[in-house]
C-alpha cells in the first residue's frame, strides 16, 4: 500500500496548483504555481545554481521591493519562464497567503478536493464486467463483496496459484478431496460447496446454476428493483465467503466445520443483514426462508414473528 502511495507521488504534482499570495508557504521550485508545473523539473537540477535560488526557498524569496528578482536567464528555458514570470503578480500581504487548489474532472482548479473525482482521473478506464452489480450494490457487506470480488477475479491464494508460484504444497481440495483447488472448483464445483450454495439457491429456483459466472447471470435476470435480487446477491456473497473462511480455517487451523454449520452461519449472516431491510409497503412482513423449521428447531432457533420483525422460514 504505502508503495503504491509512493508511485503515485509525481502524479500529484499534475492535480496541485498553487496560487500566490505572500509567496511565504509556496516552494519556489517543487509546487505548480506557474504554468510550467514543477520547475525543478522544468529548468533541471541546474536551475537553482543559475537563478541563485535556494532548493528550498520560497516563492517570495524571488522578489525584492515588490518586484521580481532574479539574474539574467543561462538557457532556452529560463528565458521563457522569465518572460512569463513578467506576467504574475509579486508575492504580497496584501495578497493574503499562499492557497492550494486541486485539479477537478472539469480540469478546473478549486480549493476543495475530491477523492471521486481524482479517482477518476488516475485511474485505468476498462469495460463494465457482466457481474459488477453481483459485487457492488447497496446493501453489500464490505468483506463479502471484497472475497466475491477476488473471487471472480480469480485472485485468492488458492492451491493452483500457490503451486504456480512455486510453492511445494498439496494440490487437492481440502473440502471435498476430490478435486485440485481452483476457484472454478471452491465455487461451486466441489462437492461441499455445491451442496451449500443448492441448500440456499434451490429456494429460489430447482437445480440453481453453480459456479460464479452463471450465478450471477442468473441473478441480473431477475427484475432490478425484485427483492428477491438483493437477497440472492447477499446469498452468493454470503456463500463464498463463507466457504472461503472454511478452507482457510482447515488448511491453518485444523478445525473443520460441517456443512450443517456452515449453513447455520450463513442463516444467521442473512437474517442479520435482512433485518436491517425497510419494511414492503404491500404487507407488514417479509416471509422469506433458508432452512425448514425442523432444522431450525434442531438448532434451537426460533423466530418471533411480529408486525415490526422481518421473519423468514421455508416449510
């Protein structure tokens, strides 16, 4: 991350304007307070030598007796930054202090800045993908959505990428053992997980699609404001992470859990989210289930229901 921040670092320096006052906070060579941005990389490192700048001197260090001055220009482009410097105000109080403006979408520079709108600009522009809208939506669960979207990435540390990077481990799935590790597999082939995901899907329709790119297929079919949408895109989130956190608690910690309990978890995990829902305006209850009431009753589980709780159970 911090290396990251890091690289970004000259890029800054094209989104940062300064606009003089009394010249006393803007660096004379490392802020854009001319149009020819930075000037230490305009004039090179021989700029301070041939203006008698200091490196670190301010711009109001440039003037003297409300005027510019600075030596005769040594080269093609101190002449020009001369010739405009003609042209800009001398730093002074009366200015009022130096201000800092950033570049905005509009190429306009305001006092005010926008993490939306210089994302935007710095970052690499591609193609909506079908499942965006699987991943990020409204009532998303912000570690669910970040698993899912690796997921769909293909970016998770599974077995086949471990081995690919030459790690000497074993290839074969740690939920089914049927199977090597790959993300086709975790979602939804294999054996365990496929059986989670159809507990949960199958309620919605027999014989759900498995495997992440014909689920959320499935799922964007549905009509956009059906709540039945919002529920089946916290359910395949809910799914995955889930399954993820059991591979990763059998590979680390040798603690396995069933597949009863996996989805009790992700009963609980939707009941929870699903609770925080406004209530539908055509009846006072949203009767919705995940698991038969035996098996809720095997868990010990019992739902009020009441005209203010969302309940949910399938017979």
């Amino acid at each position: 991350m911090i290396r990251s921040m890091i690289q970004l670092k000259p890029s800054i320096v094209e989104f940062m304007r300064c606009d003089v006052g009394n010249g006393e906070s803007a660096s004379f060579w490392y802020d854009a307070w001319t149009d020819f941005g930075q000037l230490l990389t305009f004039l090179g490192a021989a700029g301070p030598r041939q203006l008698r700048i200091r490196q670190d001197a301010r711009v109001v260090e440039a003037s003297r007796n409300g005027d510019w001055f600075l030596p005769a220009a040594r080269s093609d482009n101190s002449q020009l930054f001369l010739a405009a410097l003609t042209m800009a105000p001398v730093p002074h109080e009366s200015r009022g202090q130096d201000s800092f403006l950033w570049r905005n979408a509009a190429g306009s520079y305001l006092p005010s800045f926008s993490s939306r709108d210089t994302w935007e600009q710095i970052r690499v522009h591609s193609p909506t993908v079908p499942w965006a809208k699987v991943v990020w939506f409204k009532e998303y669960i912000p570690r669910f959505s970040l698993i899912t979207w690796m997921s769909f990435l293909e970016r998770l540390p599974t077995r086949d990428r471990l081995r690919g990077w030459g790690m000497n481990i074993p290839s074969s799935c740690v939920l089914c053992s049927n199977g090597d590790e790959t993300h086709a597999h975790l979602f939804f082939e294999c054996s365990f997980s496929l059986a989670i995901w159809e507990f949960f899907a199958s309620k919605f329709r027999p014989s759900p699609p498995f495997g992440l790119p014909a689920a959320s297929s499935w799922i964007l079919q549905l009509p956009l404001r059906s709540h039945s949408t919002t529920i089946l895109k916290l359910l395949l989130q809910s799914a995955v992470y889930h399954v993820w956190k059991e591979r990763n608690a059998r590979i680390f910690t040798s603690i396995s859990s069933s597949a009863s309990s996996l989805r009790l978890a992700i009963d609980r995990t939707m009941r929870n989210r699903l609770y925080l829902f406004p209530r539908l305006t055509c009846a006072p209850l949203l009767f919705f289930s995940f698991t038969s009431l035996e098996f809720l009753i095997q868990c010990n589980l019992f739902l009020s229901v009441c005209s203010c709780v969302i309940g949910f159970y399938f017979v």
